[in-house]
C-alpha cells in the first residue's frame, strides 16, 4: 500500500461545507483506506491505498458529495505521493519559509493547471508580495508586517481559484513531518 497526501479544497472555510474530521476518517475507512489520519480542520488527509492517485481523487470528492452537505462546486481533491510532496518541499526558492517573524509563506498547491497557467493571476505588490513558480505548486511570501497590503486575496475573483488550494508553510513542514514512510533527509 502506497502514501499519500489528500489535500481537500473547499471544505471548513469561513463556516461553510462544514466536514468533521473524525466522519470523514471513518468514511475513508469504511471505503478500504488504510491509517487514514487528519491533521487541522482544513482538509488534510493521510492515508495508505492500492489504488491509484488518478482514482483516489474521484473517490474522495464523491465521498465527501455523498456524506456532508457541500457545494460540490467548491470542493476538489488533491492526491499527491510522497515524492510529490518531497519535490515541492526541495524545490523550494532559497530560504522560503525560514524566516517565519518575517514573511507569511504559502504553497498553493496546483490541480489541473501548471504554474505557467496559474501564474499570471499572481498580480504580487512590489515590496510586499513575492511569488515563485513550482512543479505542481505555486510558492508566495508576503512580508508579515504589510500583509494587509498583500494582493494575495485577488485570486480568488480568478476562475483559476477553484484550480488551487492553499496551505501555509507551517501546514506543509507538518504534513511532511506527518508522512507515512517518509525518509528523514
């Protein structure tokens, strides 16, 4: 049984599509996942399959349409292996998320579109914002101090929004720190 992380996009924000987490293992588990583990409410999964991530991500979005009373149009499902995650931690920009007093770090992990597609809808305040391309993910750092400054918040009017799911740097080190099998560098 392989890995992985299910990053769910759409669910516990801002009070809507409400998915507690400890139903949602047991619907995961009841589907034949193994070691299936959350961490923080905001749709992060860990779990052990045979199936492929091309049919893990289907499964879990019906899961999830079936269960709990969502807009489906929100929600998508994100299934990424362990070298996957690997590669995005790796690849990161020279010191990117290692100054956290400073800088508020983002991955927005990328679903169905590049980092050449997702990119231009990036519009990064000079001297606040700073964005990086990445394989599957898009890396951003805003400057703590002027956050409220941050043009962050304009993907969201993008249609290319419901294509990305957002997670900070802390939740990322966590996830990896949480991964099945994972191999200490």
């Amino acid at each position: 049984m392989e890995p992985y992380l299910v990053l769910l996009r759409g669910i516990n924000v801002g009070g809507r599509n409400k998915v507690p987490m400890k139903a949602l293992r047991e619907h995961l588990t009841d589907r034949g996942y193994q070691d299936v583990s959350t961490y923080i409410a905001s749709g992060n999964v860990l779990l052990r399959s045979d199936a492929p991530p091309q049919r893990i991500g289907p499964e879990i979005e019906a899961v999830l349409v079936e269960n709990f009373d969502l807009d489906d149009e929100l929600v998508r499902v994100l299934v990424l292996s362990r070298g996957q995650l690997q590669d995005v931690i790796e690849q990161k920009p020279e010191s990117f998320g290692e100054q956290p007093d400073t800088y508020h770090s983002d991955a927005i992990f990328l679903m169905g579109i590049d980092a050449e597609t997702a990119l231009p809808v990036f519009r990064p305040r000079e001297g606040v914002d700073t964005v990086w391309p990445g394989q599957g993910v898009i890396y951003s750092q805003r400057l703590s101090a002027e956050r409220t400054k941050s043009r962050l918040s304009a993907i969201m009017a993008s249609p290319l929004y419901k294509s990305m799911t957002i997670r900070s740097w802390s939740t990322t080190m966590n996830l990896w720190d949480r991964f099945p099998g994972r191999e200490v560098p």
